[in-house]
C-alpha cells in the first residue's frame, strides 16, 4: 500500500527535527504550507510532537524521526554508492 499524501507531509515533517538537540524543536507558522500546517495538528494529535504548532519531538515522536530520517538516507543516491 503506497503513502497516502497526508503521511508523506507528516514525514516531511519528522524530517526536519535535528535530532541531535532534544532541546531544538520546530514552530509552523500561520503562513506555512497549509499541507504543513495540517501534518503537524496530525502529528500532535498521535501524541508524535508536543505542540499543535509544532514544538518539541515526543518519546514516540523521537523515534518516529529517527526512523524516517534512516530511511530518507537509505533511499538518497549517497547510501547506494557507500554500500
């Protein structure tokens, strides 16, 4: 079964967490991609991120990101030449 859209925008935002900060969260403003805006109520909502704006990344939601940004690497063009 494919990504729907809405769980390809919810990934696009897990994406942009820097993990490497717990401290360093996101703030989707009122003028953002409306697509945006609406992944992060989604992902609020699961409980993947602390804020319906945004905010800090979750336990689940740490996770969540860890795991899409494995993958995002996984499937770039740098990963294949590396292997």
């Amino acid at each position: 079964m494919p990504y729907s859209p809405e769980q390809m925008h919810e990934l696009d935002v897990l994406i942009r967490y820097n993990l490497d900060s717990a401290y360093q969260g996101i703030k989707v403003h009122h003028t953002a991609n409306p697509e945006i805006i609406e992944a992060v109520k989604r992902l609020h909502a699961k409980g993947l991120i602390t804020q319906v704006d945004g905010g800090y990344l979750t336990d689940l939601g740490i996770k969540a990101a860890e795991h899409a940004q494995t993958l995002l690497l996984m499937l770039g063009p740098a990963y294949e030449k590396a292997s």
